[in-house]
C-alpha cells in the first residue's frame, strides 16, 4: 500500500475548537464533573467560554466550605476519574 499523506488546515482546526457546537461539548463534560463533585452534598459550578484558541469549561467550588472541603480532599480532582 502507498503511503497516506494528510495536512491539516490549522485554520479550519482553529475554527472547529472554537465553534459553539465545541463550546456546548466542553460544557456538558463540565457539567457532568460538577454533578459528581456534588454528591458529597457541596456547592460547584461551572463557567464556560469560548477562548482565543479553543472552547473553554472550568468547574470550580462556588462555596467557601466547598473551596476548604476541595483542598483538603482533592473533590475536583476525584470527579474527574
């Protein structure tokens, strides 16, 4: 077989991670971290924008018994596994 050759338009990539179809991705993959976040029965949100680069979501402690609870015991980090 002949060797495949594929150039990426970096423009159209660009394009792609900042489109709104991106943006509605990385926020329902927010929301779903946030969800489990908050079985422990703490407050999270979620925030997303559409960046320079790439569609943006961050999920972050929207109480400060969440902000203490989330460094102590890696809440975060644990809902994203």
């Amino acid at each position: 077989m002949g060797q495949i050759k594929i150039e990426l338009d970096s423009n159209g990539i660009s394009e792609i991670l900042r489109s709104e179809e991106a943006r509605e991705i990385v926020a329902e993959k927010a929301q779903e971290v946030c969800s489990r976040a908050q079985s422990g029965g703490l407050e999270y949100g979620t925030d997303t924008i559409i960046g320079p680069h790439r569609a943006v979501a961050r999920v972050y402690p929207a109480s400060i018994h969440a902000y203490y609870s989330n460094l102590k015991n890696n809440t975060l980090l644990k809902a994203l596994s």
